[in-house]
C-alpha cells in the first residue's frame, strides 16, 4: 500500500511548558491522519453511521514515542499499513518530522466496527472494505 500522509504543525496548544508535544496530542495527528485516509477512499463516518448504522471505534492502541517534536514542528502522520480482518481495521503508522525526516513516533491501531445504535460488535460494511481492499 502506498502511504497515505497527513500533514499537521505544532502549534503552542500541543506543547508542554518547555515546547515538547504533550503525549496525548500524538493521538489527535494520528486520528486525523486516519479519519482523512478514510475520507480520501470515500469513507465519511457521520454518513457512514446514518446511513449503515456502523462506528469505528479504537479498541487498542500501542504508541512508540521515538523522539520529541516541539514547537512549530512540521509532522507527517502516516497511514502504511491497514488489514481488515472481520470486523477490525489494523492500522501501522509512523510520525515524521518533515524538516529532517526524522522518525519521531510510531503506532500500532486497532479499530473495531459497532452498530451505531448498540455498541455492538458488527462486520464492516462490504463497500467499506472494498474501498480499502482497492487502496493497498
């Protein structure tokens, strides 16, 4: 599969007090990274849960904090690797500073499909994992 990339900046409101990226913002870039891969291949999940009954939902998440990035960083978040066995999408991402190409986190994602209605577990809409099949 080709890399999907998302570029973001590091603005003040993602630093901590010395100007390093706080942990948790790692889990925003990584979301939208996925959230816009998804809309590139079609997928919008407010229509996709109105009109399928069906959410994403992140089951688990292992994040590898390789190195900081700091303020005014220019970061890719990558999208390289996704299977869709049942009713999970398995994503690999890496996090990029684009200024020197250095590594600076990476993340292994579990994301379960529910029934909008019920939280509860549901195959993948067909169409969705066709979109994604024909992305790799």
């Amino acid at each position: 599969m080709q890399p999907f990339v998302w570029k973001v900046r590091v603005y003040w409101e993602d630093t901590d007090a010395g100007g390093v990226v706080y942990h948790a913002r790692y889990l925003h870039f990584f979301e939208r990274s996925r959230t816009e891969w998804l809309r590139k291949l079609g997928v919008h999940q407010a229509k996709m849960a109105k009109q399928d009954n069906t959410i994403f939902a992140i089951r688990s998440m292992n994040i590898n904090f390789v190195m900081p990035a700091r303020l005014d960083d220019e970061l890719a978040a990558t999208v390289h690797s996704v299977q869709t066995p049942g009713a999970r999408m398995v994503f690999k991402q890496d996090m990029i500073r684009c200024s020197d190409q250095q590594l600076v986190a990476t993340a292994d994602v579990t994301a379960v499909c529910l029934k909008a209605d019920s939280f509860k577990a549901t195959r993948m809409p067909a169409w969705i994992r066709a979109e994604i099949n024909n992305a790799k």
